[in-house]
C-alpha cells in the first residue's frame, strides 16, 4: 500500500508550537487577571469591613452598605473560581502540547505513565518492550483514564481480525486532523493525574439493593406529613405533641431500613468523584459529529435509550448533592425530620438499577474514543508513515522499509522484510553481536503490534495479516522456580508452538535459539522446532550467531538465509544494520580479541 493520499499534514512541531504559544498567552493573561482578582477581592474585604464597624458599631451608615459590600465578594468569589478553573483549564491544554514537543524530540522517555502494570504474565511483552519506561505503550499513551489505558493495552496486547483493524485505522485517520477535539478530550479527562474510573466501573457492576416500589411514595408521603403537622403546630391547629409523636414514629420507622440506605450512599461516595469526569468527556463526546463507521457507531451507542448519558449523570450527581448538604450543620435537623437521606437512598438505588448497565458501555466508549485519540496522535506525529494494507489471506509481513518505531528516524536504518505470500516462510538471520539481528526482530515484532492496533507503522510500505507473535528475546533463568536459561527457553517455545495450532497464524521471532546448549543439539532442536512451525503454517525470524545453523534453509523449504555484516576498524566494531541475502560470510571476534590484548 503507498503512502495515505488525501489527509494533508502541515508539520506537526509549528502546529504544536503554535498552540502551545497561544495557550501560554492565554495562561499570562488569565493569571494578570486573577491577580487584579485577587487584589480587588482583598480591598472590597477591607471595605467591607470598615463599612461593617460604621454601620453597626457607629451607626453613621446604613446597614445596607456592608450588606452590599459583602455581597459583591461573595459574587466575585464564584466569579474568581470559574477564572481558576479557566487557568488550570489553559494549563492542561499548554501540557498537550508540551508533551506533543517532547515526543517529537524524542524526550519522550519516563515522562508520562508506562503502562508497567500491563505487563504481567503477558507472553511477548518485554521481549518487544511494550511496557515499562521507554516502551511502545508510554511512546503513544496519551489516554488520561484508567479506562482510556486499559484499551489502548489491551489493543497492544493482542491483534484484532482484518475488519476490526480497518475500522480502527478509518476512526483513526478521522481523528488525525481533530487536534480541538483532542485536545479537549484531554483537558476534560485530566482533573486527576489519572482520570479514575475503576472503582465507578465496580459501583455499577455491583448490585443494587433493590428497595421495594412503595417505599418512595411512603418516604414522599411521610414528608408531607411532616410538613403538614409542623404548619398546623405552628398556627396552633393541633397539639405539638402530634407532632413530635410523629417525628419519633417515622424515625423509628427510618431506624428499621437505616443501614441498607447508609450503604448505598457510602456506596456512591468514592464513584461520585468520577462522575464529573465521566460525564464532561461524555458530554464533549456527544457534541461531536463523525463520518468514520467506528465512531459514529459509538456516538450512536451513546443516544440509544433516552436521554443523553451526560444528563443521566448530572441527575445522579444532583441527588448526590443532596445527600452531601444534610451534612451541613445548620440544614442537618430540618433534612432529618424530611427525610432527605432516605430520599436520596432509594433515588440513588433507583437510578443504580436503571442505569448501572449502562455504565459499563459508556466507559468503554470513552476508553476506545480515548484509545483511538492516542493513535491518532500518534499518526499526526508520524505524517510521513503509512497505515498499513491489512489482508485476509496470511500469514503475511511483506514490508519495504521497515524500521523501529521508538528510534529516532537520524539513527535508525530501515529494511526490507518479507514474509509469507510470495516470499519465504522463515530467514535465518545470522551475524554477530550487536549486528542488528534482536533489534530487527523487535522492528517486525512491533510494528506487527502498530499495524493490528489500528496505527501507522514506521515503514515505506506494509502489508501485513493477522497474525500471533511467538518471541524469545528477553529469557532469563528463573531463580523462584529453579529453571535455567535453557529450560525457561524451550518451555517458552513449546507456548509458541502450542500457539500456532491456533486459528490465526503465528508470526516467530527466535532470538539466538537454544543458544545455551552445545552446537550439536542446537542444530537439530532448531532444525526440528523450525521445522514445525513452518509446517503448522507460521511465518518468522531465527537469528543466530553459530554457524552451524545456517544449514537448516538447506533442508528446510521456504526458508532462507540472511544476515548482518560488520568490520574492524581500527579495534573497533562498525556495524551498518543492512540486512543482506545468504549466510555471513566472516567473524571478527578473534580479530577483536586480539585489538583489546588477549594473545588468541
């Protein structure tokens, strides 16, 4: 597939710059502002009180006076904290593009959340380096929920089939230019380091209590009653004896349901706070109009079943509000007598039961709307690489150019790598230390990950089908369970083989294979563990620094050799990471030997 027509891209550092100089503006005056704020609200509370001890110690002015100064700062009190939050609004969106800066940079590195957590018992994961500090998930996380990363990796964690990846790429390339709509995505999900919605995932999983239908109305009808019997006391129509009677009848008939509506509101307490969160990027979601199939499915999800999902929560956080305010000291006995708490409980229970379901689905809409924002800047970032042709017919990676996404384009060296469909099935990739050979496994093995997730790859071209990655990079012996290297090596290959009896073809990447046992039982092992893969329909790398194993395309079909050349200049090693065709035909390890001064 040629490169992506159609979408125009001006470079992404002026754009960035540009924005970033705006919003700095825009911080500078906000922040002049709260100062002038600040100040004046200072004077106005002097004013007020001078004006306060004149009107009430003197009596030489009226009352109105203080009343009047006193109120202008309460009123420029909620006028000083909407420009606060305009301010730290104007800060997060400055840090978008900081980070879109450092990223280009390449700065990028521990400077945002790594995704460390994903990591466990993930079967390739380190040895492509997908999580953890410097990986391919902290490169292009810039979701701000918890449920924004839990997307974004579980989409590096695992390929998709053909039409979902094609999906992801459309809602992709519509989301690329969409800078507003990210950003404000961003700014919305950001008030917490990280947007929690864990725990409101776990409210909404929970069950609700499920109060009888009647008790409303009887709660609904108890109030007035009270209020009923408190104005008749109050002109003197009955005894107030009726009415304290019935103030301890209906508390104690309040005490018998007391702890179920204590554990609903305890319940919501921890989720109310990311309710906010949830529904300003439900709300900025909605607004929002999409072309892409993917998307407006997911906006379409969002208006199916009544009203909008950002209004259903601002009802739940009104009842909330209520609940908050029987705290206040001076409404407390006036909410106990009305019942207030009662009320909220068996409203909040209602609105659990309606709409709890639906919650699961709005977050993940927000987590792929997220997930999909990151890739897309990702591709805004990398205008120049393309999206990859995903094809049915496979096992396939067929690419020219190919190079490793998280190193700088001035160091990195692309290759041409072809695998399954016209080509080979397997290479043996032999040369020495340092030649290239892990870090070209790591290229396919990522961009593999890039491609199936919906994002561009770092290449001039990819075409490229759904496959599983088997790897062997990273194996180290297991002190816990007392296996050495070879042992945690072979158990790790017979996953791999075990994997590609799957339904989806596997994509191998042996790294020096069975490097830890003699040469002998290295070349039959490898011959036979090849052998299979090739026959059970896999494609992939074998690299190698013996010799010895280069035999193996000789006997095995649709395998061939390849390798990575170096010279010694001057006592050191040059490498240049082009791949070649055929076996390495030279070592200079005794030649290096020598140049540090070991008589070989």
């Amino acid at each position: 597939m040629t490169r992506d027509s159609g979408w125009v891209a001006g470079p992404p550092r002026a754009e960035y710059e540009r924005r970033l100089a705006s919003w700095r503006a825009r911080i500078e005056a906000l922040d002049r502002a709260n100062l002038l704020i600040s100040n004046t609200r200072l004077a106005i509370a002097a004013a007020g009180a001078v004006l306060l001890w004149q009107a009430f110690v003197r009596a030489r002015i009226s009352p109105w006076w203080p009343i009047g100064a006193w109120s202008a700062f309460a009123a420029l009190a909620v006028y000083h904290a909407l420009m606060l939050q305009r301010s730290e609004r104007a800060r997060r969106a400055a840090d978008v593009y900081d980070r879109g800066l450092e990223r280009l940079a390449h700065r990028w590195m521990g400077s945002g959340r790594d995704g460390a957590r994903f990591l466990d018992d993930h079967p390739y994961a380190r040895d492509l380096d997908l999580f953890g500090r410097g990986s391919l998930f902290e490169r292009l996380n810039t979701a701000r929920t918890e449920v924004g990363e839990a997307t974004l990796a579980d989409w590096l964690s695992a390929g998709a089939p053909s039409a979902e990846v094609r999906a992801r790429q459309d809602a992709v390339r519509e989301l690329r230019p969409m800078l507003d709509f990210r950003e404000d995505l961003a700014v919305l999900a950001a008030e917490s380091p990280i947007g929690r919605t864990g725990a409101l995932a776990a409210w909404a999983a929970s069950p609700p209590r499920n109060f009888p239908r009647a008790l409303g109305p009887g709660l609904a009808l108890a109030g007035a009653l009270t209020v009923a019997l408190a104005g008749l006391s109050y002109f003197a129509a009955v005894d107030l004896g009726w009415f304290v009677g019935w103030i301890l009848v209906e508390s104690s008939i309040v005490w018998i349901w007391r702890e179920r509506f204590d554990r609903v509101l305890h319940a919501i307490d921890t989720p109310e706070r990311d309710l906010a969160l949830l529904s300003s990027v439900l709300e900025r979601i909605e607004r929002e109009s999409f072309s892409s199939a993917r998307l407006a499915e997911l906006r379409q999800t969002l208006t199916m079943g009544g009203s909008p999902p950002s209004r259903r929560i601002a009802r739940l956080r009104s009842m909330v509000g209520w609940s908050d305010s029987t705290h206040n000291l001076l409404f407390a006995p006036i909410a106990h007598v009305l019942l207030v708490k009662p009320h909220v409980a068996v409203a909040i229970d209602r609105w659990h039961r309606a709409n709890g379901p639906a919650i699961s689905e709005w977050l993940r809409i927000v987590g792929e709307i997220e997930a999909l924002s990151a890739l897309a800047a990702y591709a805004f970032d990398r205008p120049q690489d393309p999206f990859p042709e995903i094809v049915d017919a496979g096992p396939m990676f067929d690419g020219d150019g190919v190079a490793h996404p998280l190193i700088p384009d001035m160091v990195s060296v692309p290759n041409d790598v072809q695998l399954g469909g016209a080509g080979p099935r397997g290479a043996v990739i032999s040369g020495s230390k340092m030649s290239g050979k892990s870090t070209l496994l790591r290229t396919v093995g990522v961009n593999t990950v890039l491609g199936l997730a919906g994002a561009p790859v770092r290449a001039m071209r990819l075409r490229l089908s759904p496959l599983v990655i088997g790897a062997t990079l990273r194996i180290d012996d297991s002190l816990q369970e007392g296996h050495s290297r070879f042992y945690t090596e072979i158990l790790r290959i017979r996953g791999i083989v075990d994997a590609a009896r799957g339904p989806v073809p596997l994509l191998f990447l042996l790294d020096e294979i069975l490097h830890g046992t003699n040469s002998h039982d290295r070349r039959i092992g490898a011959e036979a563990i090849v052998r299979a893969l090739v026959n059970l329909g896999a494609i992939g790398l074998v690299t190698t620094h013996d010799l010895a194993l280069t035999e193996l395309p000789a006997r095995l079909d649709s395998v061939v050799n390849m390798h990575f050349e170096d010279r010694l200049d001057n006592g050191r090693m040059v490498f240049d990471y082009r791949m070649r065709p055929g076996v390495v035909e030279h070592s200079n390890a005794l030649a290096l030997m020598r140049a540090v001064g070991l008589d070989v």
